[in-house]
C-alpha cells in the first residue's frame, strides 16, 4: 500500500503538493483514473481517483474517508533531548513514529551537549516514516525548550513519567500507566471506523515521558520534576544510550496499551 500525504484538502478533493505530486506521476507513473490513497496527517485515511495527472500539482476526488488510521488509543509526548551525533536523534524520531507517537518534544537540558536543534529536517523524516508505516497521522515536532520550562508546561492530571540514573525508587512503565489512565482495552476496537471519527480518538489519555541527554538531567532538573508528579521509571538494567531509550519507553507504551487484554 502506497500513500501520500497532502495538507490541500476540500470538501470532496485534493491536491498534492508538488513534491508528493511529482513522486505519484513522475515517478509510480499514476494516470488520471487511477486509486490513490492519501493521509492528511492528523489521522485520517482518503481513498481517492486521480482527477489531474500534473507532476506539479496533481488533484484527485476523494471517494471514501477512514478514520484514525493506523492509530493508538492514546496521546503520547516524547521529550527527549537531542543527541550530540544528530543522526542518532533521527533514528529515534523514525523509529517513534512507526511504533506510535503523538509529539516529539526536545527538551535541552543543563547537562544537554547539543544546544540547538533545526527541526526542519526531522518533520520530513517523521512525514515519511508515517507514510512508510501505515499512519494517518504525523507526529506534531515541538519548537525546542528548556527541560524546567517542559516539565512546568505539562498539566498536573497528565500521566507523567521521567526516565534517569539516579538511585532512588522507580516504577515500570506498564505500572505507572495502569495505575494513572483508564486504557481501556475496548479503544482498540475503534481503530480503522469509516466516516464517523470514534470517541475514543479525541478522549486519549495525555502520556508524557521525559528522556534526558548523555550526560542525564541534572538533580535539580529531577527534584523539580519529582515535585510536580511525576513518576521516575526504569527501562531495565542496561544502560541505554539517550535514542535507544526514548525507542525502548515509546515500545514500552505500545506494548502495555495494545497487548493488553
């Protein structure tokens, strides 16, 4: 199954813009008439005809919507701070995506080695990670801020959970999510409706969970997260380098939510 994406929705069509457009004619060499599948990144599947084959703008009708595409039944926040290597941060970003996130959200914190981060380039590579793995939805990449002014920014009745070395009681992440969110194994029933976006999509328990950077938060930056609630978690006895962890918290969510019976 191949999709496009296209931010150029009407009431029964579309355009794409010229990028997508070029890769549907030029490339998969699709001609007026054909099916195409198109997903407007905030979770919805069309099933559409290719109304005008121009590489530089193609059109099409939209036939039929799906709803929540290739969705979870929750919100999931990553903020996770950048990387020194970039490249290690976009495999993290990738990888989020295919398995399920909602926001990628990095954080600089007081021990961060990398202190600025263009996100131009990652909005492409979750867009096309999306795609890759069958989503309707592309992950929202966050302006970058402070780990203080996240952990501020965050609403108190949301589940909260912060990963780090230091010693100190720890939770599992399954345990933390059980106990502060009603995941309900009947949401993932509601996965793929046509027509009528279900509930369950828009009532999705806010999960915010905080990576720190190779040099881990400070202590200040726990105490301060530690005193507005949320739960230190642990991901096991190895110690995982910044992107291997934030991957292994996003599976970690993932599995809890949706093996769950």
């Amino acid at each position: 199954m191949e999709l496009f994406f296209s931010q150029y929705i009407y009431d029964s069509t579309l355009r794409l813009d010229a990028e997508e457009s070029a890769h549907c004619v030029r490339v998969l060499r699709h001609r007026v008439g054909d099916s195409i599948d198109v997903i407007d990144g905030r979770g919805t599947l069309m099933h559409c005809t290719l109304l005008n084959a121009d590489p530089k703008g193609a059109e099409a009708r939209i036939d039929e919507r799906v709803y929540g595409f290739g969705s979870h039944p929750y919100s999931l926040t990553m903020a996770v701070c950048p990387t020194k290597n970039i490249d290690r941060y976009e495999w993290f970003a990738e990888k989020a995506t295919e398995i399920g996130v909602d926001v990628i959200a990095p954080v600089i914190g007081e021990r961060s080695e990398r202190r600025v981060l263009k996100t131009e380039r990652l909005e492409r590579l979750v867009k096309a990670a999306a795609k890759q793995s069958l989503k309707g939805a592309v992950p929202e990449i966050a302006a970058p801020v402070s780990v203080r002014d996240f952990i501020l920014s965050v609403p108190e009745d949301a589940v909260k959970m912060i990963c780090y070395c230091f010693d100190g009681e720890k939770f599992s992440v399954r345990d933390v999510l059980w106990a502060g969110c009603a995941l309900l194994p009947h949401a993932r029933k509601g996965q793929n409706r046509q027509e009528e976006a279900p509930a369950s999509f828009t009532e999705a328990p806010d999960i915010y969970i905080l990576i720190g950077p190779e040099g881990d938060f400070s202590p200040e930056e726990a105490e301060l997260a530690l005193s507005r609630g949320w739960k230190a978690v642990t991901l096991g006895p190895s110690r995982l380098r910044t992107e291997t962890a934030a991957v292994v918290a996003t599976t970690m969510v993932y599995y809890a939510v949706l093996t769950e019976e």
